[in-house]
C-alpha cells in the first residue's frame, strides 16, 4: 500500500509540472543572475524610486511599493535600479518584491542596488576627496547594502557601489575614483569568502566621462583598475541635458526648414540617440585601450517632458513628451538590438528633487505622471489594457492629454537652426 501511494503521489507531481506549463507563463522555478538577465531583451529594466512627496522623509507606504511593483510588472519591466539603502525604502521595496513571489510564483522582478557614496565632508564647503580619506557613512550604506544582498538574494543581483561619485560636476560629493575601487575590492572580496552570493555582480554607476569616455583628467590608473574589478560598466548618457551644455547634434538643419513639424523633430531626436550612442562607444573604445572587454551597459538615459529653465521653451525647446516618447522608443530598440540593459530613467515623476520650483526638469523625468497618468511613449499601453485593474494612489492609469495626440503636439516646439550641429564618427 505505501509503494502505490508512492506512486500515486509521483504520478500526480508530474501531472502537475506538466499542466503547469500549459498555461504558457513562465514558471519561475529558479531565480536568474546578473549574467543571464542584462543585456537580454526579455527582462527590460528601469530606474525607480517611490517618492511621491516633497520630501524623502515621506517614505512609500509599503502598498505604495506593491502598487508601483504591479505597474512595472505589468508594463513588462523586470529589473529595477535603486539608489541607496540608508533610508526604509529599499529596504521595505525588498520585503514587498519577496512578497509578490510568495503570492505569484510567476511575478518576476530584480534589483540592481546602489550603494550611496560621498566624499569625506561631503555637501560642505571642504569636501575632502583624498583616495584614503572615505566618509564614515559609506562603511554603514556597504555594510547594509550586503545584508540585504544576503537577505534577499533572489531578488537582488548587482550592487552599484556609487552614483556619479566620480564624474567632477558633482562638485557636493564626488570621489576620486580609488574610493569606489577600494569598496568594489572589498565586496568582491566577499564573494571569493563565500559571505556574498557568488554570482552577484558589482559595479559602480556613473556618468560616461567618469568611466574614461571623457577627458583624460578622468584617465587615471585607479580608474583602469576599478575597470578590471567591476563585473561590468554601467554608464550613464544625457542628451536631453546636452540640448544646452554641449548642443553639437542639437537642433534643425537648414536642409530640414521645409520639413514637417513631426520629421524635424524626428530628426532632431535620431541625432539625439547617435550622440548616446557616441558616449557608449567612447566607453568600451577606452575600457578595450586598457587590455578589457566585459559587458558595458547603461545605468541612466532619459528624457524630462517639462522645464522651466535651460530645457525649456525659453531655453534648448527640448523637453515635451513628443520628445520623450521618439528618444524613449528609439533607445528602447537600439538596445534590444545591440543586446544593452538601459536602466530608463525614471518610472515615475518626484517632486522632491526640485522641491522649490515644481517646473523644473528633474521632477519631470517619470513615464507616469504624479496625477497616475501615463505619458505619450506609454499611450499604447493603456490602448491595449496592460493597466486594467491596476491603479496608482488610488488612480487608474489614463492618458496625459486625454490621449489627444494633436493637443500634445500643440506644447511641441521645433529646436533652433543649428548650423554647427556634427555627426559622429561611423554615424555619417
């Protein structure tokens, strides 16, 4: 009698496994790595943050959290990019991923998680950026970082030691790049101990320059050696912010004046993705000067929708979501194409960041909007009813402008006529 149970009960498992996978939805029976997840078109991946106040002292409620989750989820995203652990919202953003799994074996989503770095006395009048002289607060975000690493290693599969702490613009916080290698050696220490899930990647993420596509104040051998101790490069590009501090590829040709409203701007934003494109190159043409080829992917692009000053119509006429949706989608196919992660930025408006002027561009980021209202690049979307039955704050997810494309292209303005615009090299 109990070898036919024994029997029974194998037949019937198999039976199960078998109608399990009739369903056609992938059954998440392990989870996945760094290696196998960036740079693969299916796990498309987005930079997230859950803030909806004035202020990061209003953390997201952890329905909050679940809220956003199920967006992303739905929309098709299944890695998303934080950028410190020192406050409760990553963590908490943790515990309700790990919940999510438990209710749906077949809810898929990881994390890259940053680790916040500053230099010694950073957001000071003397910010101290000797290699040697860290800040006493880099140690707790590392050692925090790691526990939740350890906690929750399913979910977590890249730590990104830093964001933008090398690139010199950051004049607040930036280090010299020999404090985010001593941090970067020091975790992969730990997974050659066995105190870190072997395969976990580390990296820092940074703007391009800061990774040795800029100027040769960067080329330092610090910065050659954190290149061959990150598990891959994850690069940071900003055209839209270009438009106004480096407005080569910016603007309408003389050739395009007769052209329609649409194709300018078109044209205007394909020279736009081949100046990204540039970046890229400059850093994999430098990673591979120095004897090292791994993955290079990009922890940052986006484009805002609104702005009062330099991007706006009384600056670069660059930011509507006209401009967004044409950069959004392009990039999005390059990409896929070439086999790149892009960590989008961002899913979602804030309006913390530029608490004191609620116009300014980088509360305006987001592809959803603080209203619950999806952006132009996610209209169709809501067309197809990826949100049905999903709501944010509360809200169902509708259409900006009502999704009355010519009352969006009404706040569309044309770039100026740029005659010093340049192409790229290999982009002729």
């Amino acid at each position: 009698m109990t070898k036919l149970l024994t029997v029974i009960t194998l037949l019937a498992s198999m039976m199960l496994i078998a109608c399990g996978n009739r369903t056609g939805k992938k059954m998440n029976l392990k989870s996945a790595t760094a290696e196998e997840i960036l740079g693969n078109p299916n796990y498309p991946a987005i930079s997230y943050s859950g803030y909806r106040g004035l202020s990061r002292d209003i953390q997201p409620t952890l329905l909050e959290l679940k809220e956003d989750m199920m967006l992303l989820s739905a929309m098709g995203i299944k890695i998303i990019r934080t950028y410190n652990v020192y406050l409760d919202a990553v963590p908490n953003l943790l515990k309700v991923i790990n919940e999510l799994k438990k209710e749906d074996p077949d809810f898929e989503m990881y994390v890259m998680m940053g680790a916040w770095i500053d230099a010694n006395h950073a957001w000071t009048d003397k910010p101290d950026r000797i290699r040697f002289e860290d800040s006493p607060r880099n140690e707790k975000e590392i050692e925090r970082a790691v526990a939740l690493a350890n906690k929750y290693p399913d979910i977590v599969k890249i730590i990104a030691v830093g964001n933008e702490a090398m690139v010199h613009w950051q004049t607040e916080y930036y280090v010299e790049p020999g404090i985010i290698l001593n941090w970067v050696q020091y975790l992969q220490g730990l997974k050659k101990e066995g105190k870190l899930p072997n395969d976990l990647w580390i990296t820092s993420s940074d703007n391009f320059a800061s990774w040795g596509g800029g100027g040769t104040e960067y080329h330092k051998e610090d910065l050659n050696e954190l290149i061959r101790s990150v598990d891959y490069i994850s690069m940071h590009t900003y055209p839209m912010h270009d438009t106004h501090y480096n407005p080569v590829f910016w603007g309408i040709l003389e050739s395009e004046v007769n052209l329609s409203k649409e194709e300018k701007i078109t044209s205007a934003i394909q020279r736009s993705l081949n100046y990204s494109i540039s970046q890229y190159q400059s850093v994999v043409d430098y990673m591979n000067s120095i004897g090292v080829d791994k993955p290079v992917h990009i922890g940052e692009t986006g484009w805002a929708t609104i702005s009062n000053g330099f991007y706006g119509n009384d600056g670069a006429k660059a930011t509507d979501e006209y401009k967004m949706g044409l950069y959004h989608n392009s990039l999005r196919e390059w990409s896929n194409k070439e086999s790149i992660s892009v960590f989008y930025f961002e899913a979602f408006d804030e309006k913390w960041k530029d608490a004191n002027n609620q116009l300014g561009s980088e509360n305006h980021f987001g592809l959803i909007n603080l209203k619950s209202e999806a952006k132009y690049p996610l209209w169709k979307m809501v067309d197809a009813g990826v949100f049905n039955g999903l709501t944010r704050d509360g809200k169902a997810i509708t259409k900006t402008f009502d999704g009355d494309f010519e009352k969006m292209m009404e706040t569309v303005s044309i770039p100026l006529i740029n005659t010093k615009i340049q192409t790229p090299v290999g982009q002729e």
